[in-house]
C-alpha cells in the first residue's frame, strides 16, 4: 500500500512538472529570454497563476525577486518583480506560495532613478480593482496608506487610474482621503489630472480636497488621453519636463497655470476623438524623443 501511495505521488509530481514545462514551452520567449515589455518567463507565470512553473523556472536557476527590464528608466514597473505582478493581476495563491519561499509581501520595487520606487504589493493592486488581494494583504498586516519613494499611497495610485472599486474599499478601510505626497497631491487631485471623472465624483462626495500642482504636465489630461493611461511611459517624461524645466521658470509656471486651465475643457470636447488623439499622439511623440535625448 505504501509503494502504491509513494508510486501515486511521484506520477503525480511527474505530471505537474509536465504540465509546467508545456506551458513554458508554448510562451513565445526563452526561458532567459525577455518580452518586448522587459518580463521575464517568472513574471508571466506570476501574472497567470502558474505556480508549478515557477517552480520549475527556479530549478533552472531563475530568481523568485527577478526584476522587470524595460530599459527604460521612466517606466513606473522598472524592476517590479512577479510578487508585484501577481498582486496587480490579483493572484492571490501566488502571493501565499511567494511568501512560503520567503518573499516579503512587503517587496518594494528597486531605484528605478528616472520613475518612482519603493512601490510595494498593495500598490500594484490598488491600480487595478483588486480588492480580495488588497484585502489579503491587509490581513497579513500590510498598511493601507503604505508609500513609496515620493510618499504615494495606494489611494493615489487606485485614484490616478480611475480603479473606483480599489478607491471605494480603501476609503472604507480607512485609507488617508487627503493624504499628500511629496509634491503636495492628493487623491482627488491625481483623479482630476487624469481625468477620472467617477473617481472624482465619489472623492468629492466624501470630501475630499483637492492639493499639489497636478501630477502631470501641465496636463497629463492631453497626454493620458493621447496615450490612454497615467503610467505611459510617455507621461512620466512630460511629468518631469514640468518638474524640471517648466516649474523652475516664471514663463513655465505660466504656461502650467494657462494649461491647466484650458486642458480639461479641450479633452472633454476631443477627448474620444480619432483625429485629435493620432495628432496629438504624433505631436507628443516627437517632444517625448526630444525630451529623451536631452535625458529627462
């Protein structure tokens, strides 16, 4: 009897790891290749919920904390590793099985230099309406106002993504409505900069305040519009053009003031628009590569 349960529990095993090895085989990367997007095989599988082959992507020598490559230090998911992507992607049995081999639920993202850092889990999961793994994560301790480098908070990270059902439950959880970041906004203000109206409404409703000068250019409404979402790559280098050129001159802070206040009524109105977001798209394209080259 005990050979033929030992037997069972081999085949078993074999099995699993068979199906894990047919899954890695039909990914249209190598095993130490990367995504045109800088994920690894451990990353995919992390977002998919395939476990067994993790496990079997360690066996050949792959780390559980492998960071995402973009090779573009803009980019707000530079060195997010598959703890990361499992929260946004709310697989919580991926989480469990991660923490078992002693990976914090607490992983913060490594310097990216040009983009924030220090983002942890429960960020990744506010930006994309994953409530049950939020609130995992709260039972095994994890804070609701936990920040990153720039003292961002998951509200603003559920708010400046119109993730309404991430900001709801936050709120009810006792999240920080007004909580500020380094540069003084709060959730409502990253709302109204990226133009989520829902989320706008409800903050407002529970009275929240607005704060800080906008968390994009002079408008990422245009450019978040144009590019359809607040991490775009694009929009984190606009951002820090009007960080580090426009906010440091009278004329630039004129121009932001000005943009500010014709740019929501320009999206409103063009917003959906085909035509309006190819030209603006292209427009913006070209100050992007220019702005780049000049290392912003």
């Amino acid at each position: 009897m005990a050979v033929w349960l030992l037997s069972g529990f081999f085949y078993y095993k074999e099995a699993k790891m068979a199906t894990a090895k047919e899954w890695i085989e039909a990914q249209p990367i190598g095993i130490k290749d990367r995504s045109k997007n800088g994920y690894s095989l451990m990353h995919w599988a992390a977002a998919e919920g395939q476990i067994e082959a993790m496990k079997f992507l360690m066996t050949l020598g792959i780390n559980l904390d492998i960071g995402i490559n973009t090779h573009d230090l803009s980019n707000p998911c530079e060195n997010a590793q598959p703890i990361h992507v499992a929260a946004e992607k709310g697989q919580i049995e991926v989480l469990k099985w991660l923490q078992g081999q002693g990976i914090s639920l607490k992983s913060r993202t490594g310097q990216a230099r040009r983009s924030r850092s220090d983002v942890q889990p429960m960020h990744f999961a506010a930006r994309t309406n994953q409530v049950a793994t939020m609130s995992y994560l709260q039972t095994k301790g994890i804070s609701v106002d936990v920040k990153d480098s720039h003292k961002g908070q998951p509200l603003h990270y559920a708010a400046a993504s119109g993730a309404l059902l991430s900001v709801k439950w936050l709120v009810d959880n006792g999240a920080d409505i007004n909580a500020k970041d380094n540069g003084g906004i709060t959730p409502l203000q990253d709302a109204i900069d990226n133009t989520q109206l829902d989320v706008v409404e409800y903050l407002t409703s529970k009275g929240a305040k607005k704060g800080g000068k906008g968390g994009c250019l002079g408008g990422c409404y245009i450019a978040t519009s144009v590019y359809g979402s607040y991490d775009a790559p694009e929009v984190w280098v606009l951002r820090r053009f009007r960080d580090n050129i426009l906010a440091n001159s009278l004329a630039g802070r004129i121009f932001i003031r000005s943009y500010y206040a014709i740019s929501p009524a320009i999206v409103r109105h063009f917003g959906k628009n085909r035509l309006f977001r190819g030209l603006g798209r292209r427009t913006l394209d070209l100050l992007v590569a220019v702005m780049r080259k000049h290392g912003l």
